[in-house]
C-alpha cells in the first residue's frame, strides 16, 4: 500500500501552519526551510501548490496541522 | 535566545552603514517585542522636535515577540516613526510574512536612520543587509516593485512604497507585497523622504523554543480558545466583512463624510453578496481564521478584476463614504490605492472632505481642474487617488491630509474636515452608536483611529440607552465574561450590574493595554482572538516560547509602560488636551437618519470621560502627562530626549 498526500488548492489558505509543524515536529525548531512539506505561494494571483521534499516519509502531521483540511491522506 | 534572534541592526543611510548589535536581554521582559521594541527605540534615540520628512527621523520595524512560531495568527510586524501626518509618535501594523522572514533573518530590531543620497532599497538576504540603488525602479508602483524585486531575488518578501511614497503624501502607506500594508501614520512617506524604495527580506534561520512541552500545550490552548469563538465560523466565512451588515442596521456607515448614517443601495454591499465574488479565504502565516477574500468581480466594466479585497475597512471607508455601493467598484479603488501605495481610510476621507467641500460649493471645478466631484463616481475617485499620489493639482493640496488641506482651502472648509489629532478618522459614525470603539478614537495613541482600541466583547444586540455615555450595552452572556482572560481586578470594574454594561473608560484602558500587548507580541486583534486570548495565556504561550517566566500582571504592566512612554513623547512633540475632541459634526448635528436618527455628542460629558480615562492611567488628569511618579512607577529609564528627569 502507497500513501500519498493530496493537495487542495482551493481549500488551501497559504498560512503554511503545516510547514511550521513538520520542521518543528523533525527538528524542534521552526524553519521553512527544514519543513519536507512545502507551499509556494503565487500570492499576486492568490495561488498555491503543495509539494513535498525527498526526505518526506507521508507520516501525515502536515495533514494534520492543517487548519482548512487542504491536505488529505490517500491510501492506494 | 530562544523565541527572539538576538539581533538589533541599525542602518544610517547617510553614511551608507549598517551595524548590528546584541539585544539587550532585559528588553524582553520589560517591553517584549513589536510595538514595545519599537517604543524603547524611539524613546531612546526619536528628538521630540524634528520633521517627520526629514533624515533626523527614524523608521523602526519589529516582529512580534511570537512571530515565527506556529503561534495562532502569530505574524505581525510593527513599524514605527514620528508621524507626518500627525506629528506624534506614528506606528502601523502589518502581517502577511514580512515579519516572519526578518525573524527568520535574524533581525529582532530593524532602524533605519538619515537619508540615502539616491533611491535606494534594502535587500536583507540570509541576514546579510546591504543598501542597493533602486534607480530601475523609480516611479513604480508598489505591485512592479514587489514583482521586480522578486524577480531578482526569487520569493523574498517586500515592504515598499509607491508613487504616494515617493512624493512624500503624509498619509503614504508601506505596503507589504500586494495587498496588504502598514497602512496608517503615514509612514510611506518617511520611507520617501529617506530615499528607501523597498526592503525585500528573506531569511532561513531557525527559531527554536524554550520548552516544547509547555509550548504545545499553551499553544493547543490558544489554538482552542480561537477556534470554539462562538462566531468563529462567522469570521472565517465573511471575515471583517460582518461589520457591514451590522453597521447597516444601526445606521451608522460613514455614508457621504459622515452627513448620513445610511446610504441606498447599501444592500449590494452586505456580507451575503460576498459569494459572487470571493473565490477563497487567504492567512497570514500561521493563522487559523483566514479572514481575507481572495475575491473576482465576476461581470460588468470591471469583469476579470482579481485581488485581496473586500476588507470592510475598504468597503465602508471607499463605499458608504464616498457614496459608492458596489463591490466592484470599491475593489478597482482598493487596487488603485495599495498599487500607488496610500492608505485607505486617510485616503478615502481627504476624498470625502473634497466631495462634501465641491457639494457645498467651496471647491469649484476651477480648484479640481474641471472635474466634477459627485457621491458615488468612482471615476473621479480613482482620478483623486492619481493626482494625491503624484501631487498634481488639487492632489498636491490633498495630500496632505484632510487637517491641513482644510487649513490651506479655508472658507469653512475646516468644518467638513473628519479628523482626531490630524489622522482621518475611520468609519464608524459615534453618534449612533457610542462605545469604547469610538471613545477609543480619541484616546488612540496615534490620533483618529479604531485599530488600537477595541473591547474583546463586541456586540450591538442590544441598542445603547439614550444620553448614556459612561456605559455601553454589553449584549454578550454572563459566561462569555466569566470566561474572559482578564485580570479579574479589571473585570470587576469594566463590567457593570452583572455583565449588561460596559464601564467605557475602563474598558478602554484595558482594551488599549491588551492591543498593545498584541502589537508587542505579533498577534491579530480580530475578534476571535480578542475575545479569548488574555494575560493569562500571552504569559504561558510567552514562558513556553522565551524561557522567561512573566505573570498575566507583569504582561499587561510592559502595556501600562509602553502606553506611557508613547504619551510622554506625544507630550513632548506638541500634544495638548485640546485635541481631544471630535470633529464638530458629531456634537452639533444630530445623526438625521436611521434608527438612531435624532443622535448626537455630548461634549462636556465626553471631556470629563476624558480626564476620567488620564486619571484611571494614572496620567495628570487634565493634561494627561504621566509624569516622573507615574513613569519611576514603570522603571521607564529616562532617555536623552524624554525623561523625567530631563538631560
């Protein structure tokens, strides 16, 4: 079984509270950076798009801290 | 340092300089950060006497003690300078990312002092600060200037001025990216007047915590507290737009610079229509309610016109007061305006104050250049806005602000000048509808404004009783109080005869005290977590996040300090008792429709409100200065400038 992490942007707000709590949930510290899921924002246009580094491991804490359910966990 | 960077970095443009220095470990406890930060810095280094425009001033920009943590709507930046529109002691307040990203940068404190010899920007990468030349980009709007800056560093965030800036307007906004801004005070044209363009800021260092323990649980705390806000959902469906309907019933909009309480074809303008324009909620970062419309106008002469709008703020200060009263009319104005870099309600109201003078015939199209200036035209609104932002014609008159152009214009123009202490005053009319919110209009630290004072209870269930001024219907249910996050010692005192009344001047000591403990903080005041996030909470989520451990009375004290400071300078900048007052209208013109019509101001209770309001501070009650007991009583260190103890 594959677990993937679908994106909403519709629902998506751009707050990136799900970035904060994954770099802080791996690392203890709070960083964009360090974050293994990522928002970019294309804020001229109110846009955004999900993706997520190599090192993610689909643990779902991102989809958890989401505040507008944007991200859902898929099992295929 | 946990919870802060460390790092204050001063820049003098004019000797092209940047230095940086340790945060004073003691500044923490005593002012926390933001608003508090940036009272300390213009206290110690700010000449009471000097011109706003000038390179003596200084411009100062502070996260929130909590920005750049996952904190709930933990992203506000403050920014401060001596006003050019007032003349006081001038700060704004900001979200968005731009704050975040300087933390990130490890930035706790950016000054910037003096004057560049060219347009310039700043360009704060990874925590390297250089000053570059913005020749390319003189004259651009605030829009060109984030995407060029962008395009150059890639997603940086941008604080910038536009041609309202450039000119030096006195109401001149910085805007933060595209659409939102450090709006008020004027502060755009001090970034003007020192030749900075932008500062584009972008930053990856970490920000660790004191104790992960206690800050998840102070911050699932926070998180509940906000989200079980009864009108949460409200909130999060229509954002400040619920203001609109409300405002509407009570008759009290702003309608054509405050003549009326109503204004037909309101109706397009309430929350329900927002649907057929908003197409999603847009945060700040790491904020729950998602209050912002990314909103579309979906037809008509402005079809395909996309941004962040529908503010009430914009909605009722480019609507019911210039007469306008559709959406998307109101959001070609708001794109005009955040492009040209100006702020909204100073804007709308020196707009306002021209329409009523033309509709009164003391303007005539010989003064505006043969333009007709009617209710409701936003052609000429947006005419208005261009030649504000690029001084030309009666906009180099305009921009000045409402206070001065009315000085310029004479001829009885004054009267029709809605103004407290030269800043415009928001949109809520206080003949309808009197409360800590308009009494707060006078009290603001920075002149006429609703932002700084605010109950964390609002409701207009119940109507407020007639000729009563101490006192406002509360309309919110006994375990609504009892569940407030305040010094119970205050709440005793602020809610009269079991919760049915506000006692207004202490609730607007206590309101204005809470604010600037958010300001200082770097959280939001809407409502959601101003009725719910308290002394009590800011001290846990602030022990948690700092290591510092700070009681719910020692926070709200770092409030009393700052509130304190704030005024002293006011003080010492030419501030006099005088000037708290409203504009005539209010006390000699009833409101003469709606359901409140036959309403108005009662000025010798007001002004003993006022004395009142000094004497609860602490303050002298007829001048208001605090005064060297009040100021030991704060351990506020006398500076070279504002002391007690005068050097």
């Amino acid at each position: 079984m594959v677990r993937n992490i679908l994106f909403s942007e519709e629902k998506c707000s751009g707050c990136c509270t799900c970035m904060l709590t994954c770099s802080f949930t791996y690392h203890k510290v709070f960083s964009l950076n360090m974050s293994r899921v990522r928002i970019s924002r294309d804020e001229r246009n109110g846009g955004f798009k999900a993706f997520f580094t190599s090192e993610c491991t689909r643990c779902g804490i991102c989809v958890k801290s989401c505040f507008f359910n944007a991200l859902k966990i898929e099992e295929v | 340092m946990y919870g802060y960077a460390g790092r204050i970095v001063k820049i003098d443009l004019s000797r092209n300089e940047v230095k940086s220095y340790d945060l004073p470990l003691e500044w923490c406890r005593s002012y926390i950060g933001g608003l508090g930060f940036n009272t300390k810095i213009l206290w110690d280094q700010l000449p009471p006497n000097i011109d706003p425009l000038s390179p003596e001033n200084i411009v100062v920009f502070s996260p929130g003690a909590f920005v750049g943590t996952s904190i709930p709507t933990a992203s506000r930046c403050e920014a401060s300078a001596k006003s050019p529109i007032t003349g006081r002691f001038g700060t704004s307040n900001s979200g968005l990312f731009w704050g975040f990203m300087l933390k990130a940068s490890g930035i706790d404190i950016l000054i910037i002092s003096g004057k560049a010899e060219k347009l310039s920007y700043i360009s704060i990468i990874n925590g390297e600060v250089n000053i570059r030349s913005a020749e390319h980009l003189k004259g651009f709007d605030c829009w060109s200037t984030a995407d060029s800056l962008r395009r150059d560093y890639g997603d940086v965030e941008v604080a910038s001025i536009g041609p309202a800036g450039e000119n030096m307007v006195r109401y001149a906004s910085i805007e933060n990216n595209y659409y939102d801004a450090w709006g008020r005070c004027g502060l755009g044209a001090v970034l003007g007047s020192k030749n900075v363009k932008a500062i584009a800021v972008v930053g990856d260092k970490p920000i660790s915590i004191a104790n992960v323990k206690e800050y998840e649980e102070a911050c699932s705390e926070a998180y509940s507290r906000i989200t079980s806000y009864p009108l949460f959902n409200l909130w999060r469906t229509y954002g400040t737009l619920v203001a609109s309907d409300a405002y509407s019933s009570q008759g009290i909009l702003p309608a054509k610079n405050f003549q009326y309480g109503t204004i037909d074809g309101w109706e397009r303008c309430l929350r329900e229509n927002l649907h057929k324009y908003k197409k999603k909620g847009i945060s700040c970062i790491s904020c729950p309610i998602a209050c912002a419309h990314w909103v579309e106008v979906p037809e008509g002469r402005y079809k395909g016109l996309k941004l962040k709008d529908l503010e009430v703020t914009w909605v009722l200060e480019f609507g019911a007061k210039l007469g306008l009263t559709d959406f998307d009319k109101i959001m070609k104005c708001t794109e005009v305006a955040s492009k040209l870099g100006l702020d909204c309600c100073s804007s709308a109201s020196v707009i306002a104050w021209a329409f009523e003078c033309f509709e009164r015939g003391i303007l005539s199209m010989d003064d505006t250049g043969g333009l007709r200036l009617e209710w409701g035209d936003e052609e000429a609104v947006l005419k208005l806005l261009e030649d504000i932002a690029y001084r030309r014609g009666i906009g180099n008159i305009l921009a000045e602000g409402v206070k001065r152009a009315s000085q310029i214009v004479g001829r009885g123009s004054e009267k029709y000048a809605f103004h407290i202490k030269g800043l415009e005053i928001p949109f809520r009319d206080p003949r309808g509808r009197w409360g800590v919110w308009c009494f707060g209009y006078l009290t603001n630290i920075r002149g006429g404004d609703h932002l700084r004072v605010r109950a964390p209870v609002e409701l207009f269930k119940l109507p407020q009783p007639k000729d009563e001024y101490w006192l406002e219907a509360c309309g919110v249910r006994r375990e609504v109080i009892d569940q407030l996050d305040m010094i119970e010692e205050f709440k005793s005192r602020a809610f009269i005869n079991d919760g049915e009344y506000i006692n207004i001047p202490v609730m607007t000591v206590w309101s204005e005290n809470l604010i600037s403990i958010y300001n200082s903080v770097g959280i939001c005041i809407r409502p959601p977590v101003l009725g719910t996030i308290g002394p009590t909470i800011i001290s846990k989520l602030y022990k948690a996040t700092t290591g510092i451990n700070i009681s719910p009375e020692e926070v709200m004290e770092v409030a009393d300090r700052i509130i304190s400071m704030q005024k002293e300078m006011n003080i010492a900048m030419g501030e006099t008792r005088d000037e708290y007052r409203y504009p005539d209208r209010f006390y000699d013109e009833a409101l003469p429709d709606g359901p409140n019509k036959g309403k108005k101001l009662d000025r010798e209770v007001i002004d003993r409100m006022v004395s009142e309001y000094f004497k609860l501070r602490g303050w002298d009650p007829e001048t208001g200065k605090p005064g060297e007991e009040k100021l030991k009583e704060l351990k506020i260190e006398p500076s070279k400038f504002y002391a007690h103890v005068r050097i």
